[in-house]
C-alpha cells in the first residue's frame, strides 16, 4: 500500500463508540487506540477527515446544530480533523453523499485538495467500503458486533482495530491486515 494523501475515517463506531443518533456531545467516547491512531497520521504529515451518515437529522431525530456540537466534541478529544463532511439525508432520499455512494469521500478529498485515489477511508461496514470504492479511494474494515459477516468477506483490507488500520496503512506493521475476520451481526441505521 502507497502511503496516502489523507485518511478518511467514519465516526460512529470507528472513531467514537457509535450511540444511535447520538445529539449529546457528553455521551462521545473514543474507541480503544483512537487518540494514538490519528496522532501517527499527523506526526507523519498525513492529512485527516471525517466522513458521516447522519441520518437522524433527515429522520428529524437530530438538528444539524447536535451533530456539530458532537462533531466538535470529537475534534476537541482526538482532533483536529482537517475535514468533516457528514451526509444529513435519511436513507430513501437518494443522494449522492450517503455512504455508500461516493459524495462524502469526494468532497473530503475536494476540501483537502488532494484526489480520491490518494485516500483511505477506515470504516466499519460495508457502506464505508462501498464508498471507497465508488470513490476511488482504498477501503480498511474495522469489524464490531455490528459487521455483517458478508461485509467483512467482501473487504478488501481487514484489521482487528482502528490502531492496526492506521499502522496497515502506515506500513507499520503489515501483518495487521491479517487481523481477526471474526464479525457479529446487526446494522446500524
């Protein structure tokens, strides 16, 4: 793997512990390894974004005003992030950002200045793969009990965790891609 132009990682339950359409900044708790993770990017001058559906504020379960408070509580516990781009559409509405369409890696890219093919995004199912790819851009699954089975089968890169992701992509240790391929089952909406 080239080394990237930036790392795309999706929010809920790859950075921080996913809370269903979570509007309360106090209730963001980062994932295991977190911290250490995007400071490896940036202390190798490798840029960072957040790719997100929320699609609680389509649903009208959340206000764009929430999903930035917690955006911001992320940014002030692991970032700053160099991006955030966040799909505010419900499911049916078909839109080019929700994940897995590609809008949201492309944009990130755009803001960034650097080209889709240059980035990685790290993620959790399989919309955050199918981004990826219909974007260009190189896909890393972090399985949780949530992961299909068939998601983390279809995957083209598996780590047991967001810290082994990160060293993968960083070369630093590439056997972590060889990881658990153990996954539960269930989505998140």
């Amino acid at each position: 793997m080239t080394r990237p132009a930036a790392v795309l990682f999706d929010r809920d339950d790859t950075l921080v512990e996913d809370v269903p359409y979570n509007g309360d900044p106090d209730l963001v708790r980062p994932v295991p390894g977190a911290a250490e993770a995007v400071r490896l990017l940036r202390e190798r001058g490798i840029r960072t974004a957040v790719v997100s559906n929320q699609s609680g504020i389509g649903r009208g379960l959340l206000t764009e005003a929430q999903v930035r408070a917690v955006n911001a509580r992320v940014d002030a516990l692991l970032g700053p992030f160099d991006v955030w781009a966040y799909c505010p559409h419900a499911p049916a509405d078909g839109c080019g950002c929700r994940k897995p369409a590609p809008g949201l890696v492309t944009e990130a890219a755009r803001l960034m200045g650097v080209r889709p093919e240059d980035c990685v995004l790290i993620g959790d199912i399989g919309a955050d793969m199918g981004a990826a790819l219909a974007a260009g851009a190189r896909g890393v699954l972090v399985p949780t009990a949530r992961t299909l089975p068939e998601e983390v089968a279809a995957a083209p890169v598996v780590c047991a965790d967001l810290l082994g992701a990160v060293r993968h992509v960083l070369l630093d240790e590439p056997r972590a891609a060889a990881g658990d391929r153990a996954a539960g089952s269930g989505r998140r909406g």
